[in-house]
C-alpha cells in the first residue's frame, strides 16, 4: 500500500517515529489501530446508552 502525506503530516510522522525509535510504517500502523479501536469501543459505547 502506499499512502501520500503532505509535506508538514511527513515531517510530524517523522519526527515523531524517530522520537519514538521507530519507522513511519510502523508508527502509523499503531496510530491507526488505536484510532479505528478507539472508533469500535465508542459505537459500541453509543449503541449501549441507545438501549
């Protein structure tokens, strides 16, 4: 897959994957899981205080 950024989120990625010892694949793979994880407990959150 290849995923185009602009100039200043690249930078941001990269900083940040340095900071952290790790390649931008990789830390944008976690940012993504945790989002989309995030997403999943809040639908399930909203469909429980629907009931």
């Amino acid at each position: 897959m290849k995923i185009n950024f602009d100039s200043t989120t690249f930078q941001s990625l990269l900083h940040r994957a340095n900071a952290e010892g790790k390649s931008i694949p990789k830390l944008v793979n976690e940012l993504l899981t945790a989002v989309l994880t995030k997403e999943e407990t809040n639908d399930k959150t909203e469909i429980n205080t629907r009931s």
